[in-house]
C-alpha cells in the first residue's frame, strides 16, 4: 500500500470518530500547555513567589557589621568606599548599600525627650530591606547630595515624642546639636530597631554626627536565595582581605534557616504542580489507550476483512498506532498554542520577561513528548489489533 493511500486510511478513521477524542486531546493540551508555561515563566514564578517570602525573614540579606566590642581604639576604625566599590562589583549581588549606625542616642522634641538608633543610609537601603512607609516619602539621591536634614522615623518614636493626631510629617526633632525634618513613618512589617530609629542621609550621619568614622556596615541583597552562602563567602574574602588584623571585629552574617525554610516552600509549590501535570498526562495516555482498545474491539470484524484480502499484520499494527499518535500529537500541538498565548498573558499580568530560548524548547519537547506518549499508549492496543486471527475476526459479533 502506498504511504499516500495509508495516511488518507489512518485520517478518514480518525475523523469519522474524532467526536470521542475531544476529551483526550482536550486533557493532553491542558497538560503540554502547563508544562510549557511551567518550564518557561518557572523561574520568573519562583522568583516572584520566592520574593514575597523572603521579605518576611530577609532571607536574601547579608549583613556586615564593624563591631569594637567596646574597644575605644577600635572606635576611629570602619568601612570606607573602596570597600563599597569592592562589594558592588560582586556579581551575585543585587544591592549594596552602606549604613551608620549610632545607639542610644537622645532625641528631643519640644517637651519630650527619648532614646533610641541614629542611621544613616542611601536610598538603596529601603530597598535593600524593603522597608516600607507608612506615610511620606524616603530618601532620596538628592538628599543625600545635598545633605538635607532630614528623616524617616520609626512608630515609636512617633508615637512616644509626637503623641496625639495631626500630620505624621510635619515634625522637626533634635539631636546632638541638629534639627531634622520628618519626611516619612517607617510602616508595615517593621523591624523592631526600626521603631526605634531616626534614619538620616548618609552624607549627614557621616559630616554632621560626632565620633563617626566611615561606614559601621553594609546591607548586602543577593540576587537569589540560592546564591546567598556562595555571597556570604565573597563578600568576606573581599572585606577581611583588605582589613588584615580585624577578622574579628568584622561580623558577616545571614539567615540560613530561613533560606532552607523558603527553599521548601518553593519546591513543594513546583513539586505540586509538576505532580498535577504528570498525572493530567497520565490520564490523557490512558484515555488514548482505553479508546484505542475500544476502537480495535468496534473494528474487530473491518480488521478481519482487510488481513483477508491481504493486509499485512505489521500493516494493521501501523494504522493504529499512528492514530494513536496523531491524537496525541493534536492534542501537543493545541497545547503548545494554549501554552503560547498563556505565557503571553502572564507576561503582561506578572510584569516579567519569559526565557524564549526555553519556550523554544519546551515547545519542541512538548511535540515529542506528544508523539511518544501516543506511541506509547497506542502499541499494545496495535500489537493487539495486528494480532487478530483473520477467520475469528470475521465471525466477531
């Protein structure tokens, strides 16, 4: 038989009886479409949802501190910005941002006076942090260049040296000989030393504060949490390589217990929904099974005719399982449209940009994995098929 003559034969069955695999192939597509959409918006997912837990533990921050110890002499010694540059050009870092930090420190206001932390940071620090206000604005670039004197607050010191109602911004308060401006309320999910704190530009902590000799620390963001131990070890190479003498003055530390706790969160989320596609895939193979059976049982005495007037076991084999693979590979293919145009609109919906090298991929092996599940779950049924007796498949009723 020509190849011509057996298409149009495999085709003409198929669509005589494509109403029963609607299903199927309606199961097939919605399993090759998560996939596709799965392997290329994963990462940008994973990052996103990573995100939101790691704002609540910071669980990409680095912190690095000089600590003295209450060593007077160690007190005129600290970070400068060669060692900024230096940590800035660490490729698995996302944000660096240096801070000044001063406790105990007195704050007035026009009858009240309390305690609590000075800190002097870039704009990146919020960021770096993500700490969020509750009303007015951060620092900014200009601020800093112009050394404003300025400040975002924390809720304890609003509430404790500004009791009662009125704008939260409209404040000046005092310390060590200078006024500061209320631009902001640190808000949110706050840090408990946050509430407590007046955070200034930098460029002021450092020119207008007394017994401040560059920066006490840095506040280092990984680009992703799996990077944070390698960061870790980069990030004090790079610093106790340049402070010989003070490794133990310099304190760099991170969270790993929140890293694993994220890093388990995310795998059970994409470990579930793997799980959810592998079985929507499944069910579709043994849909094409079930139906290829059903399909051999219905053309049991057609198969007995054909091998009386000569077609061939291997032939019969053929057809069915090639319609067992154009079924599936119709349904791959509409999954590979759905896929396209999900990840499309999740790309506007999420704000992220798909890795179209992987979508390529995942395109093409949604394609195989379409043509083999069909192979696979059309074999047994076509060895069935092709081993039918010709004489007992004409007198099947």
């Amino acid at each position: 038989m020509l190849a011509s003559d057996f298409a149009y034969v495999c085709m003409r069955q198929i669509v005589r009886h494509g109403s029963r695999y609607r299903g199927v192939i309606a199961i097939l597509a919605l399993g090759i479409a998560g996939l596709i959409v799965l392997a290329t918006l994963g990462r940008s997912v994973e990052l996103a949802v990573g995100r939101n837990l790691e704002i609540l533990g910071r669980a990409c921050l680095i912190q690095v501190e000089w600590s003295t110890d209450g060593k007077a002499q160690l007190e005129k010694y600290g970070f400068d910005r060669k060692d900024l540059e230096r940590l800035r050009q660490l490729p698995l870092a996302l944000h660096v941002t240096p801070f000044v930090s001063k406790s105990s420190q007195r704050f007035f206001s026009e009858d009240k006076v309390i305690y609590g932390r000075i800190l002097g940071v870039e704009p990146y620090f919020f960021d770096s942090l993500d700490v969020r206000l509750a009303s007015g604005r951060r620092i900014t670039e200009a601020d800093v260049a112009e050394k404003k004197s300025v400040g975002v607050i924390g809720s304890t010191v609003l509430g404790e040296l500004f009791p009662g109602n009125g704008n939260e911004t409209d404040r000046t308060l005092w310390m060590e000989g200078l006024s500061v401006e209320v631009i902001g309320v640190v808000g949110g999910i706050e840090d408990r030393s946050m509430a407590r704190s007046v955070i200034l530009p930098i460029s002021v902590a450092l020119t207008r504060l007394a017994d401040v000799n560059g920066f006490n620390g840095f506040f280092v963001r990984a680009r992703h949490w799996n990077d944070v131990e390698k960061l870790k070890t980069h990030v004090s190479y790079v610093l106790l390589s340049d402070h010989l003498g003070y490794r133990d003055y310099i304190k760099v530390q991170h969270f790993p217990h929140i890293v694993k706790t994220i890093k388990k969160s995310v795998f059970l989320v994409k470990s579930l929904l793997v799980i959810a596609l592998i079985v929507i895939l499944l069910l579709g193979g043994l849909g094409i099974m079930n139906m290829m059976f059903n399909a051999v049982q219905e053309r049991t005495r057609d198969i007995g005719l054909c091998k009386a007037v000569g077609a061939t076991e291997h032939w019969i084999t053929m057809q069915f399982l090639v319609e067992a693979i154009v079924i599936s590979l119709t349904g791959a293919l509409l999954g590979v449209v759905a896929g396209i145009v999900t990840v499309e609109t999740l790309k506007r919906a999420l704000h992220t940009v798909p890795d179209y090298g992987v979508l390529l991929l995942s395109i093409a092996g949604g394609l195989i994995f379409g043509i083999a599940l069909g192979a696979a779950a059309g074999l047994f049924p076509a060895r069935k098929a092709g081993d039918l007796d010709p004489a007992q498949a004409m007198r099947f009723e």
